[in-house]
C-alpha cells in the first residue's frame, strides 16, 4: 500500500482497492463472455516464444505479448510472426530494469520513447505496459500514464520465471481463474543483458506449459484472448497495485 493510501480511512481503502480509482491499474476485466486473457512476459526470445506460437495457433488462443525493447531489437523476425499470428503487442519496458524507484522524468522519457519505438516496429498503437517485477511506485504511475499507456497487473500467475514442478505452476494458474482474469505467463527470461536479475534462468518446455493452462481454462469454459479484445466487450477492474 502506499503511503497515501495508508492514510484514508478504511471504507475508502476498500474502495479504492475494489474500483482502483484514477489511481487504479488494470488487474482484470468484467465480462460476460466466456474468456481469459493471456498474457506473456519478456520476449520475444528463441526456444520460448516460437515454441508456444504454434500451440496458441492451433487451440485458437490469442494473447498479449509485453515485449522488451532490448528484445524486439535483437529478434525483429520473432516480433514479426507474434504480431502475424494476431496476438496483441504492448511494452513490458525499454528494459528489465525496476521503473519503481525511478524520478518521474526518467520514467516518463524512457516509457514515451519506448512506446515510440514499438509502434514504429509494429506500425499500430500501444496501449498498455506492464511494470518489470510488478514493480509500481505512485511516480512511475503517473508517468507510464503521462507518457500515454495503461499500467496493466495481473491475476493468476503461471510461475514460469523459476523453476518449480508443473502442479506447482497449475496450481497457482488455477488459482484465481475465472472469467476476465488476467494471467500472467513468460515466453522468455529476462537475462542480466537486458536489465534483469539473470542467472536464475528456468528448466521447462515454455509450449508444453501453454498447453496445459489453455486446458486448466478450458475446463472451465473459458478461451484465451488478447486484452484489447476482452475491453471490447467487457470493461476494465481496477485495482491499487503499489510495490517496490
Ligand atoms: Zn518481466
């Protein structure tokens, strides 16, 4: 919670942790179709995001990518064939590095030319960024959004940025499943090169993991998409996500 926060009385707090507020960051949506939204982290990245495209294609599931410039840069092609493939493009960060201690101007520069710089790569507009790490101060808020992007969270977590055994990461995927969740999952790992932590990079078939949450969400009815196509139907839950 952050320091404003803390101050308000209890019923505001409920409030603003249920609506978010214009503090609030997207965290789900409300919706009546019956649908997800997938999303992954860090790539675009060989052996991760070419090794879950085709299982994507094939169970007529969409996502949204938050890439890393420092990727896109390196992987142009890989870009090339996740925007073909229909799925959606939005900025995770110029890099890995945590945006939450940042000064606002240094936040508001790095997030307005990385938005620049992905929609020249893709030639459409970008909507949303992810902070790295879930990293959020109330500054680097006020920046992400003054540089013209939505900060987006997340729900359920598909584990993947570490080791851990494949019930442990169906386990917290299933956790907080429902209609108009928002998953978080990773098509790559950011290493120490692209500003990450580095050197805990995970064991696991990144397209075998797709699969098995596409099915734990198919149990219960509910097909993967992009978030961009959740809004159109459905609207945004916001909710106050403040951590460094
Ligand atoms: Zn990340």
């Amino acid at each position: 919670m952050s320091g404003a926060t803390r101050l308000l009385p209890g019923s505001a707090r409920r409030f603003l942790r249920t609506h978010g507020g214009p503090l609030g960051s997207v965290v789900a949506v409300r919706t009546e179709a019956p649908e997800f939204v997938l999303t992954y982290d860090d790539g675009p990245e060989p052996g991760g995001t070419d090794a879950i495209l085709p299982v994507l294609e094939a169970r007529g599931a969409r996502a949204t990518f938050f890439v890393l410039l420092t990727r896109v840069r390196r992987y142009p092609s890989l870009l090339k064939d996740v925007l073909e493939a229909g799925h959606e493009i939005a900025l995770h960060g110029v890099d890995h590095r945590s945006i939450s201690r940042m000064p606002y101007r240094k936040v508001l520069q790095r997030t307005a030319d990385g938005k620049a710089e992905l929609e020249d790569a893709i030639g459409r507009p970008v909507r949303w960024l992810r902070p790295p790490y879930g990293h959020q101060s109330l500054t680097s808020f006020r920046a992400v959004r003054a540089a013209g992007l939505e900060p987006v969270l997340w729900g359920p977590t598909a584990l993947d940025s570490r080791d851990a055994t494949t019930e442990e990461r169906l386990t917290r995927v299933r956790s907080g499943a429902g209609r108009g969740a928002i998953v978080l999952s990773h098509d790559a790992y950011a290493e120490a090169e692209d500003g990450g932590r580095g050197g805990g990079r995970p064991h696991l078939d990144r397209g075998e993991l797709a699969s098995l949450v596409l099915d734990a969400y198919e149990q219960l009815g509910l097909r993967a998409t992009t978030l961009s196509d959740a809004l159109a139907s459905g609207t945004p839950t916001r909710g106050l996500w403040f951590r460094r």
